[in-house]
C-alpha cells in the first residue's frame, strides 16, 4: 500500500479531484468533510499525510491543526493546509499554528501533488521513491535525469512529468483528459490533442534501437507504461 492521506475538505468536488489524482499516484486516501468528524479520525487511525481545508463545518481547520500538534500521537503528522485565504497574515497564523505547508486556492494539482510529494520526503522518506526503475530505464526524481541501458536521456520538462506520471502506476491506463490533469494542470485549457504530441515526443526521446517501447497506447482510452515492459527488456538481453 503507498503513503496514507487524510483528505479534510468540505467542497466535493476538490475531494473527489484530489482523491482521483492521489490514488492515481499510489496514495491510499480517505476523506471526511467535517473538522469534528476530522478528529475522530485520527484518534481512529493516524495517516501519512493531512490535506486540511481551513473553514470546515464542525470544527475550523486552524482548530484542528493546533489540536494535531497537541496530541503526542500526531505532533509530528505532515499537514498542508489547503484554503482561500491568501493573504500573508493567514498565512503565517496557519504556519505558527502548525502546518507545514499552505497553498491558496485556486491551486495547481501537480503543484499540490509535487509539495505532498516533497513533504513525505523530509518527514517520511521511506515512502517515497526517489528513483523509479523498470527493465533498463530509470528516473531519478531528485535529479529529474532519466537514463536508459545507462545512457543518460535529454528529456523536456513536459516529457520528464509524463514519463514520471505514468512510471508510477505501470499497467495503468490514462485518458488524455487525465492526463492533462496531471501534468499541465487542472485550470489548463489546452486541446487533448496536445497530450499526443508530447507523447510522440516522449518516444522518439527514449526509444532506442532493437529496445522496446514502454510506453503503450491504448485505442479510444489513452496511455499507459507497459506492464510487461520490463519482462520483455529482459527476453531480448
């Protein structure tokens, strides 16, 4: 199972978003929409991670937050205070009540996505793979440099997202508009098309002769990372 995020917000439809772009990243992830309900929670099970809305319903956010740092159960429990109160005043009463992190809505999902990712790295490094491997291919988060059979690949900022994207969950397959989610953005409106053109873009930079490709498309539903990809990287050594 990957790291475990507790979702605290109280707008559906940034939860269901939220939830769709983290389990496709990996995350186990649970949801609650009231400060209160928040609280039993935690007392319940103590996640990886908290996502927390500042107004919510039962108990405010900022409330919340200074209770997590109260309890010795969850005094050190990594948490991104998600609002839309941008100014610098809030922004430093939700850092000195304990958050570690505050992005103002509305906000990028991969940016969102990249500072959880962050995070989990300071505060729980064994749940996050920095370099992600499959047959001769590897990615290195922390460089952002791919290599391939030991060569190293020139990738595009772009590619290296989509590749990265898709590394994470092999087998799986991504529709265009998800993928457009995940790596420009939710508040991007670009053509689908444009997801083509920067796959196309990430074969012609990764493929290598008598190699296979990994990336797989799939007929009317989009793309993923060949499962089996790593299987036929070793059939032809």
């Amino acid at each position: 199972m990957g790291p475990r995020v507790l979702i605290v917000e109280d707008e559906e439809p940034l939860t269901l978003l939220l939830r769709y772009n983290l389990e496709a990243e990996g995350y186990e992830v649970d949801s609650v929409a009231r400060g209160d309900d928040a609280e039993i929670r935690l007392r319940e099970q103590v996640p990886d991670i908290v996502l927390l809305d500042w107004m919510l319903p039962g108990l405010s956010g900022i409330e919340l937050c200074r209770r997590i740092r109260v309890r010795p159960e969850t005094e050190r429990l990594p948490v991104i205070m998600l609002t839309a109160r941008g100014e610098e005043g809030d922004r430093i009463r939700g850092l000195a009540t304990g958050a570690d992190d505050y992005i103002v809505k509305p906000f990028s999902v991969p940016e969102l996505l990249a500072r959880v990712r962050a995070l989990l790295r300071r505060t729980k490094p064994t749940h996050i793979a920095s370099l992600l491997m499959a047959g001769d291919m590897e990615l290195d988060r922390e460089t952002h440099r791919v290599r391939r059979n030991g060569n190293e690949l020139h990738l595009g900022p772009t590619e290296f997202r989509l590749l990265e994207f898709l590394m994470q969950s092999p087998g799986r397959v991504f529709s265009r508009e998800h993928l457009l989610n995940a790596v420009w953005g939710h508040d991007v409106y670009i053509d689908e098309r444009t997801v083509d053109v920067h796959v196309g873009r990430l074969r012609k930079a990764i493929n290598l002769p008598r190699k296979p490709d990994p990336i797989r498309t799939v007929r009317g539903a989009g793309y993923s990372f060949d499962e089996t990809f790593a299987r036929d990287e070793a059939a032809l050594n």
